[in-house]
C-alpha cells in the first residue's frame, strides 16, 4: 500500500490491517510519553486546498506522535489562483523533500491526480464527495471497539441520516462498515441520496445498502445512529425546503431518542449543527441508555491517521514498540 | 495525351460517389477533377516521362474529403493550445478538407474583422479550407444578437454560441427569426445551464460512486425540446451539436417525422467512450457534453446509422497540459479529434464506409454550407479529395500529434484504417499518411 485514496480499493485484510495497527496506536497514545520514533526524518506535508482545522490538527498530531516533521500549506496563503498550475505547486514542495502529503481538496479526485504528479505518499483527508478514507477507518474502529467486537460488526444495524448525495463520509464509512459485517441503512429524502438511487427506486450496483425515506420506520431497530451534517446551504439548490424541516423529519429530536433502543450509539462525523441534525441534549443521552461516541470518534481518529502513515511509509514494526 | 505538370493521378482506388461507387482512377489538374475513368493509369504516360503524379490507392476508398463541422481551432486567443496553421495541419492528416472553426475565440467570432481573420489564417496555413462560424450573441454572452447580416455578407453559414448554449428563450427565438430569411443555420448546445452548474462527468452511477458532480441528460433534453418546438414555429434552421443521450436520438427523429428542418451531429467519443473512463479521475476525459453510458453509445451508433443523427462533428477541444494538470472541477472540458476521427468512426460507428462519407464530408458540408466539399468526384468539379483505407488497426501515439496540444482520449485504444492522401483544391496535402 503506497497511498490511502478511497477504501474502495482495500480489501478486509488491508482494512483490518489498519484497524489492528490502531489498537497499537492507541497504546501509545495512552502512555506517559505518547510518543514513538517510527517516522522520525520524515516529512508529511498537509495539502490542504479547503479549510479543515480539525482534520489538519489530527493528521499533523497523528505525525508528530510518530516523530515526523509536518509542514502545513493552506491554499489562502499560496500562489494557488496566481496562475501557478496545481501541479506546478505539488511538484514544487515534492522538491523540498516531502515524503507523504495530507490532501484536502474540494473536488473529488484530486489526491489521486497527485499520485501521478510526484514520487510522495498521498493520504488522501476528503476529496469533494468522494471518499475520507481516514474518516471511514476511524468510524468503524470507534464502534467496533466500543462494542468490545474485534474487526467484526456483523449483524450490527446501523442508519446513516442524511446528505449522503454530498458526503465523502459517507462513501468511506459504508465501506469500512460493510466490511467489517455490519448493515447500513440510508435514511435521507431522495434529494440527498446518490444521482444514482434517483429514478426507479432500486438501489444501484455498488452500494451495500438498504434505503429508508423515514427515520422514524428505522429508529427503533437500529443499533448505532450514525448522522451526517446538515449544511444550511443545500436548501439554496432545493436539496430540502429549510433546516427546520430538515430537523423535524430527519433529526435526533426527543421523540425519536426516546424511540432509541437501550444500549445503542450514537456517532457523528463532526462538526455537529445542533439544531439541526442534533436537536436533543446530549448530555441526556447517557441517562437514556445511548452511548455518545463523538469525542471518541475525535480521539481515535489520532491513532488510526497514526496507523495509516505507519503503514504507508513507516520502517518496521520495533519502532512503534520501544520508548 | 500531353499531361499538365502538376497533375496528379488516383489510381486503383473505389470511388465513393452520392452516384454511386465506380472502380476508377481519378486524374487532378488546375485545381479541379478533370477526368475520372477507369486504366487512366495505363492510357497516361509514366510519372518518370513527363506523365502525372501517381497516388496509389489499391485497396482503398477515394471520396470527397472530410468536412468537420465543430472544430476548436483556438486563435486568436489560445495559440499556447491550438492555432489554426496546427489545427489545420491536424485536420488534413485525419483526412479533412475543411473545418468550421468554431466561435469561442478571444476575441470572440461575433463581428467581421475576427472571421475575416480567422478565414485568413486558415488561407495561410494551406491545408484545409477554414470557415469561420459567427456567435449568435455578441461576447457570447446570451444578450445582445451577433450582427448576423454583416457576417453572412461575410461568408459565414452557421452560428452558434457553442459552450454557451442560448439559454434565454427569448433570445433564442428572436436569432431563428432574424436568421431565417437570411439563409443561415444556427447551431445550439443543447444544455439548461442551471442544471449542470459545477458538473465535471455523467450523472448516473458512476458519479454517484466518485462523489463526482453529474451532468444529468435531462439538461440536454429540456433545451433539445424547447428548440425543436421553437424551429416548429418559426420554420428556421437549426443544427443540433454533439448530441450525447438516447433520449435526444428519439427526439431529433420525431421531429424529422414531423418534417422540421433540423440537422444532428455526434463526436466520435461519444460513440466510442463511457462514462466509466472517468474512474481514474483523469481530467483527459472531462467533456462537454459529458462520455455517458453504453446504453446512449448505442443509441446514438443506430441514430448515427439511420440517419437521425447527419454528421459525426469532432468537437477538437485542445488544451495545454498545464490546464489539463488541474482538479477535475477547474480543468476545462474538451479533447482532441482530428486526427484519429476516421479511425475512431471505422471502429466504433458500427456504419459502412459509405454512410461515414456520407456523415463526414457530404452532410456536413451541406449542413456548414460549403459549396466547394462534399461533392461527387466528377470531371470539372473541386479537387477536395481523401483516399483512405478500412483496414488495419493502428494506435495513435503522442508523437503522432500535431496538434500543440496531447490531450487525445485514443492513446490506449485500437484505430482502424488510415488516411493515406489528402488533396485540397488540387493540392497534395499528405501523401502516404505523411504532411507534403
């Protein structure tokens, strides 16, 4: 594996490869001194051409556990628009010596293009719609080590609510998801669902799902909530009438926690809208027997960028081990 | 009989004539066909004792050359991609005669000193005739009428605004009805802008899976409709661009049942390349309007074969490589076509060698009004000859491309036939599939 673009082209072995790597990550995270050498003279360069502070923030902790050098180029501050070409900038700081880069970019496909561009690592942290592949790891690490399950979420019923049409979330952590057993459930009006599910109502090749336009036929069957957020702007281009609608048919509101089982979860990619999505209090989620795993969803999200730069270019196994 | 110098002969080849096919040697001189017959080659004296020039097309066709009506030939304006004396040569080695050279230049194709211009260049580069098309809007911009009388006192036969397909309806209406007693022919690309705002590939199940922006075919299919009801009522021409989708096939037909004066063309790629190239994110495969699926492929080879659809159109779009080396949603739609046209359609159209003559040279120059191209070989008429083979594979390589720009979609896939030679008014043009 010389690149992370899309989970579409890992197979089990490579996804629980990298979920296993995580557990070791997260033993040294929790050690007095979370630091190991095994990326120590390397350099990781976050790309990113759209702002995300806290995706930046993780990947450049995640290498700075592993003892690499970051260097961080935000589009706002480069030559980016000055007529310089997109390659001409990822051929540019290949030359100083960047041996992996971190790409965010607003359109899908782009770290791929940077495969062919230069000799570095390209992790790929969000490409337009298409896949946040990191994203999809941590996802499914979070929810199977929660439930204490291993590399294995089989018969796990879990709705994903909304924007799936725009979501590079979503992409990657259905396929994280599927491959560790588990069964999603897509809960969103037909306006926010994939072009490709438009039309005859059937779901199309390629996408191991199941479909449902109410959340409130689903909510009482699942075992993990998994909701998408809700940008303001889709109502501009018609996606949904208005985020109180939205919220009304498609959020977590005290009737449908309540609906909840007991011992399900409740995960969310971040940053949440509440309001919107989240209409409850989620400090009241414990006391109704639903375990909140968004700030574990945060944390691991370290450890599994850690296993993922390890994987891509770290140098044996004893370096992870020894302090 | 004592031969002109400068006179070339034909020999061996098929004829492909409206008239017919004819086994005959075909004899050139002064710039026009003097005589076509079979054994010239016998009844002539050799090339070595002062006879004509002979171009051997054993085992080919000889037609009428190839008349491209969607051709992106980038001056003034763009010269770091494309320029006319490029395109041209381009044109000529993929067996043209004559190109329309579309509008979206900088300055734009919409008053007289651009198209005279552009016609001129064409004149001094040599290869191919060059006929400019007009905007239909000034700026092409949708508001203000090109000044279609000055232009067609000018030559030009066919308006369009291209990329920017007319989208006030208002507009549109108003151009069919100023341009209607004029002769001309306007050209729309059939597309509801609002629909396909930040498009890059076909929306359908390959989009929905690389999170990609679609470019639904309903788009083509709404203004495709509008514009036939608006041909209905005003009874002007109206030449459809690169049509993309199965539905579209159907309409065009349905309105040439119901007899409006209406014309098709379709890209080679779009009759040979799905939508599925664009998995790799390659920015080469970005197309306006977008590859789609095998279903529309389909559709349009049988409408390309029937005769709903007229011409193959090449849409040659050549773009620096520094603005293909973008993200898919900032690098600009288009790819090459010239020179890989006839392969393309020999492979892939599924038609017989004499409906693609039909398709690329005489429809097309009927429909871009090119008095002198797509006409029967016969004595006394214009020189504007192909002779090419419908045999063979080939593969086209960067190298092969004369274009200044590479962006061709072609490089991994088998061709078929090959031009051999080109003759424009008379002149040898390429000889052995090589520019003279």
């Amino acid at each position: 594996m010389k690149h992370l673009i899309s989970l579409d082209a890992l197979d089990a072995a490579d996804i629980a490869g990298l979920l296993s790597t995580a557990d070791h990550m997260a033993e040294v995270l929790a050690r007095p001194q979370p630091k190991v050498p095994a990326l120590r003279t390397k350099t990781v360069c976050s790309l990113f051409f759209e702002d995300s502070t806290r995706t930046r923030l993780s990947f450049e902790t995640a290498a700075k556990r592993l003892s690499a050098e970051t260097l961080t180029f935000s589009a706002s501050s480069s030559s980016v628009n000055k007529g310089e070409s997109l390659r001409d900038t990822v051929e540019t700081l290949a030359a100083m010596g960047v041996d992996a880069f971190v790409v965010r970019h607003k359109t899908a496909g782009l770290p791929q293009a940077i495969t062919n561009w230069c000799d570095a690592h390209v992790v790929n942290a969000g490409d337009g719609a298409h896949q946040h592949p990191t994203q999809g790891l941590l996802d499914a690490f979070t929810l199977s080590r929660a439930m204490s399950r291993g590399n294995d979420l089989s018969g796990v019923r879990v709705a994903m609510v909304g924007d799936i049409r725009h979501s590079r979330v979503a992409r990657s952590t259905i396929r994280a998801l599927h491959v560790l057993g588990a069964s999603v459930t897509l809960v969103a009006p037909a306006s926010l669902l994939p072009a490709a599910f438009v039309g005859t109502g059937a779901v199309p090749d390629g996408w191991p799902v199941s479909v449902s336009h109410s959340l409130d036929d689903v909510i009482g069957d699942i075992d993990v909530l998994y909701l998408l957020r809700m940008q303001r702007e889709r109502m501009d281009n018609a996606f949904i009438s208005s985020p109180g609608e939205y919220s009304a048919h498609f959020g977590l509101t005290d009737t449908r926690l309540a609906a909840m089982r007991n011992g399900a979860f409740l995960m969310h990619p971040g940053p949440m809208n509440h309001g919107i999505e989240v209409a409850v209090d989620l400090d009241s989620l414990s006391s109704r027997g639903i375990t909140n795993l968004v700030t574990r969803q945060v944390t691991n999200g370290i450890a599994v960028r850690m296993s993922v730069l390890f994987t891509l270019f770290g140098s044996g196994s004893e370096a992870i081990d020894g302090q | 009989m004592a031969s002109e110098s400068g006179s070339v002969l034909i020999t061996g080849g098929t004829v492909i004539n409206g008239s017919g096919d004819l086994r005959a040697d075909v004899l050139v001189g002064n710039g026009k066909v003097e005589r076509v017959a079979p054994d010239l080659d016998a009844a002539l004296p050799a090339e070595g004792a002062g006879g004509p020039r002979r171009l051997a097309a054993e085992g080919c066709l000889v037609s009428s050359s190839f008349v491209d009506l969607h051709t992106h030939m980038r001056e003034p304006g763009r010269e770091e991609s494309e320029t006319i004396a490029t395109a041209s040569l381009a044109a000529a080695l993929g067996g043209y005669g004559a190109c329309v050279a579309m509008p979206n230049t900088d300055p734009a194709q919409d008053n007289v000193a651009v198209v005279e211009f552009v016609r001129l260049q064409g004149e001094r580069a040599g290869f191919v005739t060059v006929a400019p098309s007009g905007c239909i809007t000034v700026g092409r911009n949708g508001t203000q009428l090109a000044p279609f009388h000055s232009l067609a006192a000018a030559g030009v036969r066919l308006f369009t605004d291209d990329g920017n397909g007319v989208q006030d309806p208002l507009i549109m209406r108003r151009a069919l009805e100023y341009a209607r007693e004029l002769g001309v022919t306007l050209a729309q690309h059939c597309e509801v802008a609002r629909l396909t705002e930040g498009a890059v590939m076909h929306e359908g199940c390959c989009s929905s899976r690389l999170g990609l922006p679609g470019w639904p075919s309903i788009a083509e299919v709404l203004m495709l409709q509008r514009d036939i009801e608006l041909v209905r009522e005003t009874g002007a021409t109206m030449h459809f661009l690169h049509l993309s989708t199965a539905r579209s096939v159907e309409i065009v037909r349905q309105a040439k049942n119901d007899g409006l004066p209406v014309t098709a063309e379709v890209t080679p790629h779009h009759i040979s390349l799905t939508d599925e190239k664009l998995s790799g994110f390659s920015t080469l495969y970005k197309v306006n309007p977008p590859l789609r699926t095998m279903e529309d492929i389909e559709a349009l080879r049988a409408g390309l074969a029937d005769g709903t659809i007229d011409a193959i159109a090449t849409d040659h779009a050549p773009h620096a490589q520094h603005l293909k080396d973008q993200d898919l949603a900032a690098a600009p739609p288009g790819m090459l076509g010239l020179q890989a046209a006839l392969g393309v359609a020999l492979g892939f159209s599924g038609c017989s060698p004499r409906r693609l003559v039909e398709a690329m040279s005489w429809a097309p120059a009927r429909i871009a009004g090119l008095d002198d191209h797509g006409r029967d070989i016969t004595a006394g008429g214009p020189a504007n000859i192909v002779v090419f083979s419908t045999e063979g594979t080939w593969r086209q390589t960067p190298e092969s491309i004369v274009s200044k720009s590479t962006n061709s979609p072609y490089f991994d896939i088998d061709l078929v036939g090959g031009v051999r030679h080109v003759l424009h008014r008379g002149d040898v043009i390429v000889s052995g599939g090589v520019a003279q």
